[in-house]
C-alpha cells in the first residue's frame, strides 16, 4: 500500500506517482545516440531512460543530446554511455510534488527517474509538475472578503 504525506488541511498531497509517466524510452549504454534521440522524437519525450539489464545505469536527455550534436560527434556511431549522467538521482511514487520539484530545481535537472525499490515505474518531468500546479491551484488558508 502507498502512503503520502498529508497535507495540513488533512488531504493527501499530491505526489509524483500521481503524475508520473509510465510509458518511458528506455536505451542501453551501448546504443548509438540517434537511436536513442530517435526514439525519444518518436515517443515525444525529453529523456530517455539508459538500463544494464534491470539496473538504472543513467539517463539520457535532450540536453544531452543537443550538447553531443553541438561538440561535432558523430551521433550514429557514438555510444549513449558517453552523453549520459551516470547514477541519475531518483525519486520513489510517494514523493510529493513539491519535495520532486525542490529536488530537480536545486540540482538542475528537468527528468526525474520514479523507482520502487531497484525497479523503474516510470518518469516525472518539470513540465509534469508543473501542469500538475496549474490545474490544481494551491488552496489559501484564511478567511475571505
């Protein structure tokens, strides 16, 4: 059973397993980067998810891609292993919104791996997070006119 933390009015707050993608692009470390931004242009995402076996080994972004294209490299023959952060930092299905978007803030990244466990379940990014704000308005504490 998943648990969340409540919020000071007694609701559940809302959390990344709420708005997660579960549909992710996953790559191997050993995949050329076209491949993989293929992929990714094809599934309409910005990250792709790298995998050694059911190991999360890192992360593959648009970023990372654009910095690759931009320095010369040869995309069709260079590895995903080379473009990708290694051990990207994760989240589980219970962190909330606001702890996920704190998180990806203050270390500058838009993409989020969601795993339970050793296991991926899925992916959040900053556009997630904030549409998940936008229709569900922060409620204001107080009494009104």
């Amino acid at each position: 059973m998943r648990s969340a933390k409540v919020a000071e009015d007694g609701r559940r707050a809302f959390t990344v397993g709420d708005v997660m993608h579960t549909r992710v692009v996953l790559t191997s470390p050993d995949s050329p980067m076209s491949e993989a931004a293929a992929e990714m242009v094809r599934e309409r995402v910005g990250s792709a998810l790298v995998m050694q076996g059911s190991f999360l080994a890192g992360i593959l972004t648009e970023r990372d891609v654009l910095r690759a294209a931009g320095s010369g490299t040869d995309l069709t023959t260079v590895q995903v292993s080379a473009w990708m952060t290694k051990d990207p930092q994760s989240a589980g299905p219970d962190t909330t919104l606001e702890d996920a978007a704190q998180m990806m803030l203050l270390n500058g990244f838009r993409h989020l791996p969601i795993m339970e466990g050793r296991q991926v379940v899925g992916v959040v990014s900053l556009r997630d997070l904030f549409a998940a704000r936008i229709s569900r308005p922060p409620q204001r504490g107080g009494a009104t006119p």
